[in-house]
C-alpha cells in the first residue's frame, strides 16, 4: 500500500519524506486555502517545489467545472512536470475530461468519490486514481471503509487498472482499515501517519531495555 500525505505544507510533506515512507502527494483547493496560497503562479510554483521533494505522483486538483475549462487547466497543470496527476471531480464534465485527459496519456485522479457507481465510471473513464472520501462518510453516519471494500472488489472482478486511492483519512485506525481493505493508496495528513508509530508497549518496553544497560 502506498503512503501519500494530504497537504499544501511544505514542511509537513518534507517531514513524512524524512521518514521514508512516502510515495506521493495529494492537494486540494481548501488544503491551499489553509496554507494561505492564492492566485495561480503560487499554486503552480507550490506543485512544482513539491514535485522536486517528493519522487512520487503529485495529485493538482482543476476548479472549473466545465469540460473546457478543467481542460485548459488540466493541460496546464500536467505541463508542469511529468509526476503531477490532475485531480478532476467526479461530475459529469469531470468523466468527459478524464476521458479525454486518458487518450491524451495525461493521468488524472477522480476526486470526491462517495459512492461504487462513481467509482466504476471513474474507472471506465480510464481514471489512473479514485479518490473515494472515508472519513467524511464517516461524519455522515455511512461507514467509509465498506466502499473502500466494494470498490476494491468490483475493480477486481473486472480488472480495472484504477488505483483505490482512499481519502479523507481522519486517523491510523484508517489506515490500517484501508490496508485490511486493499486499498492500493492511503493519501493522510502528517498527524495520522506519525500515529501509527505509537503504542505505550513500546514506549515502556525500550524505556526498560535502556534502563537495563545501564545496569
Ligand atoms: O484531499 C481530499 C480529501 O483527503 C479531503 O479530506 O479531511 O477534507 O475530508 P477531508
């Protein structure tokens, strides 16, 4: 399972390639927002300083909502380094312009994806990512990993080259969740990541082999 971080943090993303462990990075609009970054030279710089830390897929997200427009901007984006996958919504036009990014060779990422139908037309569409939203299924009392799990399954059944790429992760207990699933991607912020190293055991078991050499 791959590990990507969900941030427009430039520090956050160079911390969780510090540790080793990272194979990309997704962004979002309201992820820039956060970060304070407007106006398009300072996205299109943040992707690219991002695409010379990071060695793996960089998702860039378009915002128009219409077939020419996520074109025009897809285009640009996709320009800008051979790793950046541009992220389209999952919308009518969305499946349009992912399948024309798809015979173009430029790969895309579907983004906002709650549901196994949306999944199946992002991956007839020729999408490289589906980015179904787990955890804010989750705060709509709808269980996030279960579509992880059907997706999973009918991409299986058909052999659909569609990476599940499970987003809107909230926590560890997520990804390992995930990982039981077979997502093929977990994309998390920082904090979730770090989560996965703690347990008390191991706080105390090497807090007493310290102890002991120095017997
Ligand atoms: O980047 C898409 C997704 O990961 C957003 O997550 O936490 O805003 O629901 P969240």
């Amino acid at each position: 399972m791959k590990f990507f971080i969900d941030t427009a943090n430039l520090s956050q993303i160079k911390e969780a390639q510090d540790l080793g462990v990272l194979d990309g990075v997704t962004t979002n609009p309201s992820l820039m927002a956060k970060e304070g970054i407007r106006g398009q030279a300072n996205i299109e710089k943040l992707y690219t300083d991002i695409c010379n830390i990071v060695e793996g897929d960089v998702s860039a997200e378009v915002i128009s909502t219409d077939l020419a427009g996520m074109i025009k901007e897809g285009e640009k984006l996709a320009a800008l380094h051979p790793r950046i996958v541009v992220k389209v919504p999952m919308i009518k036009d969305g499946v349009k312009a992912i399948r024309y990014f798809t015979n173009k060779g430029i790969r895309t990422n579907c983004t906002l994806v709650f549901s196994p139908g949306q999944a199946i037309l992002a991956a007839k569409a020729g999408a490289a990512y589906v980015s179904p939203f787990i955890g804010r299924l989750d705060d709509n009392s709808v269980d996030g990993i279960e579509l992880i799990k059907q997706i999973v399954h009918i991409y299986k059944n058909y052999n659909f080259r569609t990476q599940v790429l499970a987003a809107s992760i909230r926590h560890s207990v997520h990804i390992v969740r995930c990982a039981e699933a077979g997502a093929d991607v977990v994309t998390c912020p920082l904090s979730a990541i770090m989560d996965l190293l703690k347990h008390p055991l191991t706080d105390i078991g090497l807090a007493k082999f310290l102890a002991d050499h120095n017997k």
